[in-house]
C-alpha cells in the first residue's frame, strides 16, 4: 500500500475538506527522499519506475484476461504540467491492445449536440482495459467556469452559468463516475499540480529550444493570465467531486520523475485491489487440453 505519509499527502479527501492551498507542488516526498535531491531524486525514481512498470505490465494481463473490470484513468492539468510525459513513461511497455489514450479537443458540432458526458461515454474503456483521459469532461466544468461564454454555444436548459448550473454539474459527473464503478469500471483521477514559477521555466524552455519549440501555444500565456482564478476553480472542483469511488490524487508536478512515480505506485496498487485472476479452466477443458498436448508430441516423433 501506499505510504502513509505519501497517501496522505496526495489523497484529496472525501469530506468536502480538501483545499489545494494545502498541496505543496514541489514537495519532493517522504523524509528519506528529501536527502536525494536533484539528480540523485531522478536517478532514484527512474529506478523505481523502472521495477514497478513489471508489476504494471503483469497487472494488465491479468486484468486484460479476468475480463469483469476497466480501469479508467483521467489527468487535468495547467499546462505544461507533464500530462503527455506521464503518459508516455508510466505507460511504456504496457501491451497497447489493453490500453487507450484519448486526448479531447474542442467538441464538434455534434458533440455539442449531446450532453457534455455524451462524447466521453463513447470513449469508455471496455473490460479488460484500461482507458486513459488526457484531459476529460471535467474541461466542462473548468474551462467553461472560467470562460463562461463558452456555455453560450451549448442550449441546454438554465445554461446561464449560475451557481446551481455548475452544483448540478458536479452532481452529474458523481453520478456518471458511481455508475461506471458499480458496473466494473474503476475510476482513478490525476491533478497534476504545477506551480506558476515551474509552469514559468518550462515555457521559457519550449521557447528557447528548436526541438521544444512546437509544444508552445499562444493558448498558454492566455490560460497563464487566469491562473488564479484556475487554481480556484480547481479547488472547488475536486472539492465536490472527490468521492471514495472515484478519487482525486493531487500529485506534486514540479519534480517530473517523482510525479512518474507517484503516478504509478497508484495505478499498480490500484489495479492490484482488485484481486484480479486468471480464469479456472474447467475439468472437462482440462481434460482436452491434455489430449491436444499428447497429440501434438506426438507430432514430433
């Protein structure tokens, strides 16, 4: 299980208690892992990423043949905070015909024609897989806050951006995240938070090195000017939609290897509360598999 020190640390609680006011993004671990800074920190959670991606890669399998359960795994973020990267190393090596990623843009005509959950249902993983949001529908309850005449385009009743519109929002998305859990779908959900000085440097860095320089957005600095008011929205947000089927880990995002890790030992331990197995092959299977088994020896001689 995850260190208690650690889980309670990144776990946003359940009881409408958690402000992340309180979430240090540059914490850099337990009391032991303060001591290893710099490239030793990096050189120590590359390792351990390293070990632990074995225990993903067989947890996979097993989930992939138990075939009662899904996992989906969903990550907000400001920008730049490492989404992509994440993704990239906590997911290596992993068997892609068990996993997707979907990245969601801005919804089409279509798609805005339905429900904001309607394009997001769609992209649910079935059983025996794991689904990765990269960005999710909570951009309808973050984004349109911050903009909200962005609510404009959608006619749906009492779409006025009152405060009982985005109350009843966070209502849907619980119901939405208790109904996929009741029927095998585990539902984990990531923060990454990245502080504004951090955000700061790696900006500078996409601007200032050609192989980076595509990453950037004129996008950024704009979402960058609304950054408190972000930072507020995500507070409320994972205040009211922390829930224990549907958690909220508020990871440290300043340190790019410690978040990889971090980010892993709770997809294995995840993955491993579900006590999943590999299927009982029945006595009569058995019984023809050994007939098969002599068959094809005997092929040999």
């Amino acid at each position: 299980m995850l260190e208690k020190t650690i889980a309670r640390t990144i776990l946003a609680p359940t009881d409408g208690s958690f402000r992340l006011v309180n979430h240090d993004p540059s914490w850099e671990g337990t009391k032991e892992l303060r001591f290893l800074t710099g490239q030793k920190l990096k050189k120590r959670a590359k390792a351990y990423l390293k070990e632990r991606r074995a225990d993903l890669i067989d947890a996979q399998e097993k989930l992939y043949a138990d075939n009662r359960f899904s996992l989906l795994v969903v990550f907000q973020a400001m920008d730049a905070a490492g989404k992509d990267g994440t993704i990239k190393h906590v997911m290596s090596g992993v068997n892609p015909q068990g996993c997707q990623v979907f990245s969601f843009k801005t919804p089409s005509e279509r798609e805005i024609d339905h429900n904001f959950l309607w394009r997001h249902w769609l992209a649910m993983p079935e059983r025996g897989r794991i689904g990765i949001f990269n960005r999710s529908y909570y951009e309808d309850v973050l984004v349109v806050q911050v903009h909200p005449e962005l609510i404009k385009r959608v006619s749906v009743p009492d779409g006025d951006g009152a405060d009982q519109f985005w109350t009843e929002r966070y209502e849907d998305i619980n119901a939405f995240e208790r109904h996929m859990t009741r029927n095998g779908t585990k539902v984990v959900k990531f923060f990454l938070n990245v502080s504004k000085e951090e955000q700061r440097q790696r900006f500078i860095d996409r601007l200032t090195e050609p192989d980076k320089l595509w990453k950037f957005s004129a996008n950024d600095l704009y979402a960058r000017e609304h950054w408190d008011e972000y930072q507020r929205i995500y507070d409320e947000t994972i205040t009211c939609t922390s829930t224990p089927w549907a958690p909220w880990y508020i990871i440290p995002a300043d340190n790019k290897w410690l978040m990889r890790a971090l980010v892993m030992t709770v997809l294995v331990e995840t993955l491993t509360a579900l006590d999943l197995q590999f299927p009982d092959v029945s006595a009569a299977d058995k019984k023809r598999f050994r007939a098969a088994l002599k068959t094809l020896q005997a092929e040999a001689g």
